[in-house]
C-alpha cells in the first residue's frame, strides 16, 4: 500500500499545481504521471509489478476527474456541455496517460532485463568470479 500512495501524490501534487498555474491539465500533470508511474514500476514488489502498468490510467482518470470536479465549479453539465467537458477531460488526460505507460514500461523492462541477467545460476565474470 505505501509504495501506491507516493505516485498518487506526485499525480495529485502535479495536478494541483498545473490547475493552478492555468486552465485544464498540461504539461506539469504530465511529467509528474510520468515520473508516479515510473516510481511505482520502480517500487513494485517482484512477483507484482503487474499493477505498476495496471494502474496509472486509473489513478490519472481519477485525479483528473477531481482535478475538474473542484475547478469547474459545481454547475451540472447536460446535453452538449457535458459533451464538451468529456472531450476536454480526454485531451487534458491523453497524453499524461501515455506518458505514464511509457515510463512505467521502460522501467518493468529494465528490471525485467536486469533481473534475467542477475538471476540465480547466472555466472558472475571477471575477478570475483575466479576469486
């Protein structure tokens, strides 16, 4: 549980300071989704890091969702302004998602190489091998 609630953190804290510096998610919620989801596959227990690519849309739809509940006011959105408020909840979250998916693919990846390279009955080489 505790390795989940930094990146959702960092997700937040970026979601919190781009809505504050303009309108809608930008740039800042997306490095920091990137760099949540990274740290999560980063942290993930061996045996579950499945959740690490799992969740990261999960928990940016959800932060965005209420990154856009608090900053859009509490007005009910019927007909073509829920539409549009859809549409611009999918273009602000887009690419913080693929970024994230990205990120957290790299990293699964590099433990996956660095795990299968290091594993049990691999052969060490050079001098400590001999020693």
């Amino acid at each position: 549980m505790v390795p989940l609630l930094l990146p959702v953190a960092l997700t937040a804290s970026g979601a919190v300071v781009d809505t504050a510096r303009g309108p809608g998610l930008g740039w800042l919620f997306t490095a920091a989704a990137a760099t949540a989801a990274a740290l999560a596959a980063l942290t993930a227990p061996r045996g579950r890091t499945w959740w690490a690519a799992a969740l990261p849309p999960l928990v940016i739809a959800a932060v965005a969702a209420v990154a856009q509940l608090l900053t859009e006011g509490s007005a009910p959105h019927t007909g073509a302004t829920a539409m549009t408020a859809g549409v611009r909840w999918a273009m602000d979250t887009f690419p913080a998602i693929v970024a994230a998916e990205a990120a957290a693919a790299v990293v699964l990846t590099l433990r996956a190489v660095t795990a299968r390279s290091t594993g049990p009955g691999r052969r060490r080489r050079g001098r400590a091998a001999h020693a």
